[in-house]
C-alpha cells in the first residue's frame, strides 16, 4: 500500500496528514497519554493497515479486538487495542527519550 504524506504544522517528531493512494483519509484518532500527573493531550494517531485484507480500513475504524503494535526508531514503540467498534483505543507507548506511558485514543469526527 503506498501513501502520500502531507507536511503540516510542527510537533514533536513532525506532524503529517496521512493520505491513501486512494485519496482516503486513515483512521485518526485524538490521544492522550498518562504520566505520573494524569492524562494530557498528545498527538494524532494515524493509521490503516492492510495485508490479504483490511486489518485498519482505508476509511473507518478497525473492529473490537483489534490490537495494533509498533516499534520504529523514529516514531517509538507502543501497542494499543480497539474498543466500542474502533472508536477508541487504550493501550502502552514509549516515545524516542521518554519513558514509558499509558496511552489512548479516540476516533477523531
């Protein structure tokens, strides 16, 4: 699956529009994450995901269960399962030079 990414405003480690070759949007989701002093706002969550078929629709949200892990020198590691028909997730992250956090999200509108 090839996708384009569009540059926009700055983070941490970039932020991108993420966009199919297809023109669709991925699955994004509003996260926060959980340190010592309770959850705070973090970046977009990006994705769509697919083998022999859709495991992160092109469009949509992955089904209840679905459980999606990454571990990328640029990006960090983590690892986060789907709820309420993909509209939420809850899970573990660890961005490059931090610790470890609680990490969820749900479905942008």
């Amino acid at each position: 699956m090839n996708h384009h990414l569009k540059r926009s405003a700055p983070f941490r480690f970039g932020r991108f529009t993420a966009v199919t070759e297809k023109g669709r949007n991925m699955a994004t989701y509003d996260t926060e994450i959980h340190t010592g002093g309770g959850w705070q706002s973090d970046e977009p969550l990006m994705l769509s995901i697919a083998n022999r078929g859709q495991v992160v629709p092109d469009e949509g949200a992955p089904p209840t269960g679905t459980t999606v892990t990454w571990n990328s020198p640029e990006a960090g590691a983590g690892s986060v399962t789907f709820f309420d028909g993909g509209s939420r997730f809850e899970g573990t992250a660890q961005f490059p030079g931090e610790g470890p956090v609680g990490y969820r999200g749900t479905l942008s509108t």
